[in-house]
C-alpha cells in the first residue's frame, strides 16, 4: 500500500510488535480475528492486493490499461 502525500508516493512500512498475551486476546477479539481465522492470509492478501494495483499503476504509466 502506499500513500499520497503532496503528489509524491510514499510506500508504507510495516512494524512488527510482540503483545502480552492479555493484549493479543483483547486485540484479536476487537478486530474480530477468533479461532479459526488465519491472520497471516490477512497479510498475504494485503501483499496480492499491493501487487495489483503495482501493476496497473505500472501499465497506466507505460500506455497499457493494467488489466489482463
């Protein structure tokens, strides 16, 4: 994902922080993440959405449409 700031692309970064156990628990639960749901796929998909718009962006920019 990237962010627009005064027309300049920005890539974000990500940051990993390690929770108490207590933590995570809360955290899980308010963002609806229970057993059975795979947090990692969350990322993954974030990492295949990113590397779409990559590529239409890329395309638009070359003349293409960015679409197959």
């Amino acid at each position: 994902m990237t962010a627009k700031i005064d027309d300049i692309l920005m890539p974000s970064m990500r940051t990993t922080v390690t929770l108490e156990p207590e933590a995570e628990r809360l955290l899980r639960t308010a963002m609806g993440l229970r057993a059975g749901h795979d947090p990692a796929h969350l990322n993954r998909l974030d990492d295949d959405l990113e590397a779409q718009a990559f590529v239409a962006r890329t395309a638009r920019l070359a003349g293409g449409t960015g679409t197959r």
